[in-house]
C-alpha cells in the first residue's frame, strides 16, 4: 500500500486521480491541497465526492509534511509552479508525478522558448510519463514528467510510423480536437456554455505548447529532427480527444507493413487498442477509460497515411495515465486501478 | 463467486451491467443473449467492450442452457417478454433480476391496465427490487422486479415524506426529466441527433407507464390510495434523471420534521445522499454512480414541499439497482461493485 | 422609420435585438451602449455581427443625447439600472421598452419584496408589456415592462384558464425549464462548458424572482389573488424555455372548455401557436422565432389540466417580444421584422 | 417574382429552403414535393413551419406540371435521383438548382467513378454553383449543381491560394468537421442522439465524395492537377462546419501575399468574411447566416499555411447557397432573402 498526495486537487484532473484512486487497492490518498480552497472540504467543491472523499485541503505550504507523509505526490499545478514542489522535495525520498509540462522537457532551452518562464530545475531526474514508450525509465525515476492529453493521442498515433521509418517526418500533421474539459475548471467567457454550444472552432494553430512535446517524441522514436503542425480544436462536448495525423508514407511502404509496425508495437498493450486498418476510434468508446484507440488508413492516391487516435484527455491523458505510471514506478500491475469499462452512452 | 447471465444483452442498460459486473469480485458473467445479434460478438455492437468483452452472444432459445449455468439471470427485454422467462426458468433453482416492468407490480391489473397486455405469470414468487426500501424481501426472492428509472428517482424523493405522512398524497406532481439513453438504443427520428439537440420537451403526459408504479409504492408506504400526475420530459443529454416532485405539506408540518423524515429513512444508505434542506442535486454529479442525491426546500408561501432527486437512469435506475438488488440476494456486502466516483465532469 | 437606441447592448438580449432590428423595416439603431465595452465596436465584442453592424458602442453616460436622438430605447441593464435611465429619460419623449423587471410591477412593493432594493421610480407611467394580454396599454405606453422569458412562457400557458375561472388558482405549480443564455453571458463557474454538458439541475426553488411577475399576471387575469409554486431548471442548451404548467380544473369543467378557452384568447394571435389538446411542444420547434407554441392535456384520473409552453427565451420572451411592443407602440403591423421561420434543427 | 418548387422538401435542405424562401421579397413557393409524404401536410411533417407552410406535399410524379408553373426548380434528392428531373425538364423553360451532386462535375467519369451510379444526362448545360468563384457562369446557367457543404468550406478556403499559384496542390491536406445535420434527417443507429452525445469521430477517410469535388476546383483555379487528402469529421452539435486547410507555401511567400491574396478574391464579397491573419472563425458565428468566414496563419517553422473556413452547413453550404445561386441566375441583388444575422447564441 502505497501512500500518496495530491498538490493542486482541485482541478479537473486532480479531481480524475480522486476518482481512479478510490478504486485502487494499493494506494491510500493522505493529502490533498489547493491553495484558494485550503481548510474546505473537497466535496464541498466537487458535490459528486460527496460521501467518498469528504476531507480537507490543506494549502502546499505544507510541503515538507506532505512529503515525508507520501510515498508519491502527484502534482496537477499549471507549469512553472510544479518545478517548485520538485525542488522542494530534491531531497527526500517521495517520488513525484507530475501532470503539468515542467518535467516533460530533455531539453530545458525547448521547454524555456514555449512556455516563456525559466526552468528553475534543469538537472531533475526525470523520465518523459508516456508508459507504452518509456516504461523502463519510469520503473526507477524519481520525477516523472506525465506526457500531456493532446500529446499522449498524437505520439501514441505516430509511434510506430516513426520508430519503423515509414514515413516522411517532415510531411506530419497533426489536427487534433478536444472536449472543453481540457481547458480546465476556471470559468473563461471564451468557454461560457451558450457560447461553446453548438459550435466549433480552431485555437493555437501554430503556438500550442504541446507542439515541441510531440516532436521530441518522434525526433526520439524516429532519430530524425521533427518540425510538424499540429492543430487543436475545441469540441462542445465534455471529455475527450481524437487526433487525426497525416504523412507522407516512404517509398515502397505499404498497408501490411503499417500495419504490422502497429501490431509489433502494442500487440501487447491492454491499454491500446488496435481498431485496426480502416478502423474509426471514436471518443465514446474510451470514455472515462484509459484506453486509446488507434485506427489507420492508407490514401493510395496521395500516398499518405492517416492515423485517428481517440482517448479520455482526463484519464490516459492525464490522471489515468498518471496512475498507469505510478502502477510502473511501484512495481504493479499496470492495470491496477485503472481495469475500468468505458461509460458509454 | 455467482454465475450470472443477461438475457437482452445489447439494450443500453445490458451493456451497463456488463460494466459494471467487469468490476464486480463475486460475479462471472457466463451467457449472454440477444436474439438480433445472436453469434456475434459483444464488442462487435459495442465497441467500447473490445478486448474487456469479445465473447459471442447467443440467442434465448437456449435459456435452459442458460438456467442451469446460471445463478442469476438478469432481463433486459421490452415488456411482456421477461414474464416468458420467468416461467421458463420457474422451477430452475436460478434467481431472476427483471430491469423491465412485468414484475414490478403486486396487482397485475394494473399492469394490464397501463401495458395492454395480458399477464401470464400471475402468481410469480416475486418483489419489487427498489433496494432501500424492501430490502428485506429481495433478501430470498425468486424474481426481483428491478424498480424503473424515473420511478426509482421519484420514489426515493417521496417515500419519507408518504412514509411519515406529512404530505397531502393527492396533490403530489411529479415533474421528471431524463437523459436520451432512457429511450433506448433503438435509432427513431424523434430520437436523431439533430432533432434533439437544442431542444427539451415532454412526452407522455398523463399516459406515462411509470405512473402506476410511483403510485403503488406510495399507497404501500403511506397506507392511502394514491393518484398522482407524473409528466417526463427529455433532456438533451445522454444519461441521467432529476426528478422535482411536488406536494402540499400536512397542516402543522415543519421543515425540521421534514429533514428529520429523510435522516431517519436514509441516514444509513450509502446510496442515497442527501443534500439536504434547500440543496441542488444535479445529474452530473451522479453520473456512472448508484448514487441518488436527494434536496428539500419548502415553500412557506404555498405550503409546499418541493424534493429535487438525481439519479444516472441507466445505473441506480436500471443496470446498478440491479447489481444492488443481486448484492442484496447474494448475501453479498450490498456495494460490491458499486463503489463507484461518478465521473464528473 | 423610428430611430432606435440600446442601452447595455452587450448582453445576450442586447445581441439578439441587434439581430432582428437588422432585419426590421422601419427602425434604425442610432445609439448602442456598454459601459465595460465603450469605446470598442460590437463587433469585436461579438464576432458574428462583423459586416452587419461594426458600430462603436458608447457609455450611457451619454443618456440626453441618446434620448434626444431615440423615437425609443430599449434598455438591457440589470434591474435596479433601467429605472435611473427611466428617471433620466422621464421629460423627453423618448419611449422606453425595458427588457428587465423594473418596469414590470404593478405594486412596486412586491419588486422591492423580491429584488431587494429600493424602487425610485414609482409613479413611473408603465405597462407590463406581454402584447397578447395587455396590447392596448402597450399602445400609448410612456414606459413598457417587457415581460420576463419564463413569465411570458408561463403566463401565456396559464392565462385562458385563470380568464376563464376554469382553474384552481391555489394549485398551480409551474416547472420551468431554460437554456443557458437565460442566464447572460458573464462566466461564472456553475455555467463553465464542462459544469453543464451532460447535465441537468434546478436552482432558485420557491425563490426566484419570476414568481411574483407570474402571480401579478394570473391575479389580474382571474381576478382572485394568487400564490403558486415556480421552479426554474438549467437544461444543457443554449435556447428555449418549455413550461409546464399543472393545475386543478374547477369541477365540472371538461377538455372542450379549456380547448374552447385557448382558441378564443389565441384564436386570432399569430405568434401563438395552438398545437392544441395532447399537444407537444418542443424548444427547438420555436427557436429563433418569436413563437410561443402551446399544448394541454387533461388528466381525468387527477383532475388535473397540463399546459406545456415552448419559447425562445431571447425571442419571445425578450429580444422579440420587445420589438413586438415596440411595433404596438409604434402603430407598425405586430409582425414587422419579427415574421422569421424558426431555425430547425 | 419568381416561382420556385422544391423537389425534396421534407429533407433538412429543403427544409431551410423553406426558411429562407419565406423572407425573399421575389420568390414565392409553389409546389413542394415528397414521395413518401405526399399528400401530407409539411408541418405536420415539420411542426416548427405550422402556421407558416401547412401546404400539401405532392409527388414528383407530376414533374411536368410543377415544371411549367415554376421558374426554378430546387432540387434537394439523393445523388443519381436529380438527372432525372434534369432529363424530364430539359425542354422545358424552367431553370433548375440542384442541392446534390449529380451537376457539380465537368468530368462525369469521376463523378461515376465516386458515386458509383451511372450519369444520364453528359451533355447537361450546367455550371458548378459555387457563387463567388462561378458568379459570370450562374447568370444564364440552365442548370446550377450547388456546391457541397464540405467542399464549399473548403474551396472558399483555399481558392486565393490556389488561384494565385501560392502554395504546392500536391501537399493540400483538408480536416473538417461538421455538425450532424449534414447527415440529413434518416434516423439511423450512428446518428441515435446517445451514440454521438459527448463523442466525436471521423468517417469516410480517404473516400468521401467531396474529395474529387474539391480537387475539381482547385485544379480548376491553379490549372494544376490536384488530388489531396480530404477528411470529415462528425462533431456532436447541429449546424456548421469547420475546415480546416493545410498546404506548404511556395518558396518566397510570405504572410503580406497570402493576405493579399484573400483581400483580392473576397474583398468585395458579402457573404465571405475575412476574419484576417491569426483569425479563429467559429461556426456559432456564422450559425443560420450565408456566410463564410475564413481566417489563415503562417506557421514559419514548417512553411505551411493554415487556413480555417466556418460556414453553416444547412445555409452556404446548401439552401443559402442555392438562393444566393437562385439571386443571380434571376438579376437579383446577390443578398435578397440572405440578409440574415447569425443566430447567437
């Protein structure tokens, strides 16, 4: 049984890992913070907690309590303040997941150039939170930089097109669509129910933050520097991604061998499902799950391949995966906790 | 560990009970049947179950294959049909969960009455399967009639005020809405995306099939006949009911006296939630749970007691009673499976 | 052609009048104002008016010369505001057509009651402006209180059987159900996208301020005094408001009097629509339109008569409904500007 | 005046027509058709028009009657249906607007090669009726081939580039997404309110038949052979659609050029609006409106342009279209009828 907090709980994902954690027989939720909420009770903040977590937040000035209180802290701050905590826990033994983009980075300069704030932490031991593609590094490290929602549906896509060498990498496009549960609980008029209502739009085309994490993952899975577009949309709905990814297919590639770059892949992974070649992953089928479903389609015509990824933004996106990285970091079974049937309809 | 098996597995509410037995200790689900898709696979009709459930259905015309393998059988077929079960599986010692209407009602006039058709298992050994309120009774059942959906909601609303006799029962007005899963899976113009989207309205004003069943607990609980009008609405949205249930208060009736009904009733469910006096349950914050979050606000004006119930239709009011109700007849802790976080948002 | 002004043209009401002004033949909007937004055009505050109407908006400040240069302003201020800029408008001959409740008490006792704050404009000349019940007033009305959007639904429902004593006032429950832009356009945390999607909940039970507005109207029209049960619900869309409406038939009134009731009040109205006995009205069937569609059902088991009422909640029961008494009040055929088809689906 | 018939006029285009007609000062209705509700009223096949079109539906059977009392036949029928009509009113006077796509190709080959059906009428004079691009070729056209919803989006998207020779055809790559009233109006499971609610997902990747429409015209403007990636997404809301354009930028071009490009193609159109560089057109701002909104971005480190296109789908991209189409082929002022303000919220 392992002991774990959560800084930052109040959010949407925070709230998500309260959710997963409920269900988790190794794990036993010790503290909880949020610094406008310190002293509240939980469920006074998320009435669906009501009777399942009623404690309260403390504020994380508490840091050092909680971290000799914690096996693992799970950190779900906005980026530049998670790198504070992980400073502040350097040198005690909890280990550290954070859901935020502080330690996704090998590179500081990248994370420094679109995030527009000094990383305060650059020699962190810390491993990139992908599961499927670092599970190794996970197992021992010490911060774990939790790969971000629109990120996790993207790399997962394109992962075994990069690393097998069948496509053109500077040919990727990534058109990515979220529900509006990614942008957080904050009230913005920009995501005012009426006026996210029917209808639909683009945002950060050519800016968005998780552009530089995906190509460093294909730049890694590849060995090829990567320099792509990617596109997100907002969709009126709640929960969920679905990436839509486009490249130029190499030379002589064909349907059989992406195919079989997928099966080789993630044959084995419960978390992925495999919709297959010509396959239509939809986000109802994963949601409030972790699994990600990959669908593949091959346009003879221009001799592209596009890939649809669909995942819950607020479980393998975020809280699910970060338990999926906990389960490896402790030794688990993976699926602990996170064995769940999608809620559908 | 009980074997169970769905007959009528591909309705919305099967598919619920097979998510919801995935995480269930003491339950293997060994059959399922569904006489459209008989020799397909689950995960064929509902993606979401790929690789969680990919077993074949078969068709009902084995059900004597199916008692015999089977503790538990659990109906989801439209009214009319689960009776044929029952007397097929009569003298099986298998026990039977019906989630639709044949077997909710002690006097089968009033079935035939409201649902045009003859009854043919009259004398059936059966209970009305609404579990915080005859408990007892589903403890040994032959045949439990799993309550409705909106009658679950508006019941449990009620029953401490009738029980207590605080209200005027013949000035009771349900005012009901419900989620587009309560309708089916079954594809209707009236019920096609566009249609509905943007849109509410009611349906089945003073003819709702639900009425007779609200009105059969409340002239069991309050000892006096009971007429009532009960109007459901549709939301656009896929799952959940918010029952407002209105009636005058007896003379001398107090909020304290009111509130004090619905601690003692309740105090000790951990299903039902009360929000208490002047409280706001909202669908969401039951959604995927058992929960049934109940508030009360009285009207000094009108001399009105005016109780607000949330419930997720296809789990405390369809697939999740059910599993209560089998917990209850198995002898089983009554949240085994159950001890679900509404997924929120 | 009159010469139209908007005070606080920001609001969702304030938007809508924008949009059917647009198309109206004989207004022309001089002055639209906001004090947040002075200064900017209306277009950058709403970008789907770009090309239409990219006009500066300008403070309220300013009110003598909007009123010197205004046949009529509509004002769109929260209440407690529109009845300074009455005071200040009092001795020009502007008219004054205002969206909010200031205006629309009889008693201005029962609006301090309710809004809490004082009146300072008691003996303001005014109507209640509902043009299907009050036309005449409307025709020389200094000030018109444009009724509110669920009152107008509401009493539209209820008025031909309070006139026709065909009702028990003392039983009437009226459960209201909106769309969100009924709430305005500010972000607030409980109208965030992710708080609402999905998601279904009541608020301001036995206490919001539609109440009172109903009761006066139903007094008037029945000529007994009247207290009744309103209770409004937030239903995840952006338009519409569906009433329905219970009450209790004097003995010996039967389905053909109450349809006789309806055709006489409504028999010559163009924007309500008789769907008539067993009728079923739907949000979307009006939206965009200044319709009221309206249906009734008679329950011979409760003796209870049901009315169901559909709006747009920005149509008829604001934006429209105040063009409406403005085309009264101006001699205009009612239907200028306002003879849209309803947007479907 | 003219006289216009619908053939088609229970499905959602006809439908809108309908709206949009009721406004135009120089059109009047004179027959409408339907094969399976002929002789049925449309509003009672549509309530929402009751009141304002409660006229019999005939059927097409009487195609040469309705073709000499109209001077435009609207056509709203399935692809392959429409030549018929076409064949059947050759040598009549009557001009005809087609909604489907069985007039929008020079090249039947690939129209036969698309839609699988063989072509009847080759020689057929007729035009594509895409307004702003084919505006000279509409007036005197005996038969209009309304552009699609997707394709309109889309090539109003990209037609400044292609036409100015600014970016390479062969890297065009079109992501759009639309509401689900461009399904039509035929219930089907996929389109069952609970199966999409809260979901989103792509369809018919790499074989939609907008593809070789939007190639048509894109080739047509470059004089370039152009085969591209065209995917469709179903986004969970009623209206509109969102395209979303990606191509690499010839060497040389910079940001000045591409907006310049846009400013000279659309500067003077009325229903193109140019939200401008770094512009996020929504489709709610367009919602119910003619227009098309389109806003473009650089991204200097992949060399690609961006381009986002919102039109409502039911409006530019089907009945909008065909009556602005309808407006020039009469003489009209381009905007008689479409001089509408989206419907906002």
């Amino acid at each position: 049984m392992k002991k774990v907090s959560i800084i930052g709980a109040t959010g949407y994902a925070g709230a998500e890992l309260l959710r997963i954690l409920h269900n988790h027989p190794e794990a036993e939720v010790v503290h909880i913070t949020s610094e406008s909420h310190a002293g509240e009770a939980i469920s006074d903040i998320y009435p669906h907690l009501k009777g399942i977590y009623d404690q309260k937040l403390m504020s994380m000035k508490d840091i050092e309590v909680i971290g000799q209180d914690s096996d693992f802290v799970f950190i779900g701050l906005p980026h530049g303040h998670a790198m504070k905590v992980g400073k502040a826990l350097e040198n005690m033994p909890v280990r550290i997941i954070d859901l935020g983009a502080d330690y996704r980075f090998t590179d500081t300069d990248v994370y420094e150039a679109w995030y527009k704030v000094p990383h305060i932490h650059k020699d962190a031991p810390r491993v990139y939170g992908l599961a499927e593609l670092y599970r190794e590094q996970i197992r021992d490290a010490k911060i774990i930089g939790n790969a971000g929602c629109y990120t996790t549906a993207s790399i997962l896509a394109l992962a075994p097109l990069a690393k097998h060498h069948l496509i053109e990498v500077d040919t990727i496009v990534v058109d990515a669509k979220s529900g509006v549960s990614g942008a957080g609980r904050s009230a913005k008029q920009a995501n005012h129910f009426p006026e996210l209502y029917d209808s639909f739009k683009a945002y950060g085309v050519a800016t968005h933050r998780h552009t530089p994490e995906i190509e460093q993952a294909i730049a890694d899975l590849s060995g090829e520097e990567t320099v792509l577009n990617f596109t997100p949309h907002l969709v009126p709905m709640s929960r969920g991604i679905l990436s839509t990814c486009y490249a130029k297919l190499k030379e002589g590639v064909t349907a059989d061998m992406v195919t079989a770059a997928y099966e080789m892949m993630y044959g084995k992974e419960y978390f992925v499902r495999l919709i297959g070649l010509g396959g239509y992953p939809a986000t109802k089928n994963v949601r409030g799950s972790n699994f990600c479903d990959l669908g593949w389609h091959i346009d003879q015509r221009t001799g592209r391949v596009i890939v649809l990824s669909a995942i819950d933004n607020l479980v393998k996106g975020a809280a699910g995966q970060a338990v999926q990285n906990f389960n490896i970091a402790s030794g688990f079974d993976e699926k602990l906790g996170l064995d769940m049937v999608p809620v559908y309809p």
